[in-house]
C-alpha cells in the first residue's frame, strides 16, 4: 500500500467517524448539536460534520506532506502541531454550542476525529 493510499484511507476514516459520531449523538443520544453564530443559532448538520472530518483530515495529510519535504523531523513537527490544533479545537471549536451537552457532543466528535487523524498520518509515513 502506497503513501497516498494509506492517508486517503486516513481521510475517509476521519470522515466516517465523524459522520457516525454525528449519528450517535443527534440520534440515540438525542443532542441538538446547534451552535451560536452572532445573534442566530445554526444547526450543526451531518453534511457540516462529514466535511469537517475531511478538512481537518486533509489539511493535516497536505502539512505532513509540506513538512516532509522541508525537515528530516516532520513527523514530530507534525505532531506536535497537529496535537495543539486538536487541543485547540477542543478547547475553542464548541464554545458556540447552545447546551452544556451541544458543548461536549461538539468536544467529542473533535477528539473523535483527531483520535483518527493525528495516530493514522503517523502511521502512513511508515
């Protein structure tokens, strides 16, 4: 299996994650997964968060392959950056949530995501 075949799996596992959190928690966990944006709420839907999952998968797949070919340290550059966008998410991304339970759906679904991305892309350099 090539390089670009293991991150493109990558990319689609961070996607199904994140669509089949999505799934759980609006379905049988019953959250309303809804997020202020100024003065309105939007509904944070499963389309919004099967694309996040692939942004947030293909923007650290296209940093690797940047930094691979800048250092001889990519992998713990990468690492590193990537495990403080993933903190940072966490910490900031669900602060718009409507609920106490919107809050932490949105939280979990971040690490879910990250969960799959930061250990994946790691293993594909191998």
């Amino acid at each position: 299996m090539t390089k670009s075949v293991r991150r493109l799996t990558i990319t689609a596992a961070a996607t199904a994650v994140a669509g089949a959190g999505f799934a759980l928690l609006a379905g049988p966990a019953g959250i309303d997964l809804a997020v202020r944006t100024g003065t309105s709420t939007t509904e944070v839907t499963l389309a919004a968060a099967l694309i996040a999952g692939a942004v947030a998968a293909l923007a650290g797949w296209g940093l690797l392959a940047l930094l691979e070919r800048l250092t001889a340290r990519a992998l713990t550059v990468w690492t590193i950056i990537a495990a403080g966008f993933l903190l940072l998410s966490v910490l900031l991304g669900p602060t718009g949530g409507v609920s106490g339970s919107a809050k932490l759906g949105l939280a979990a679904l971040h690490l879910a995501v990250g969960a799959v991305v930061i250990p994946g892309l790691r293993w594909s350099t191998r």
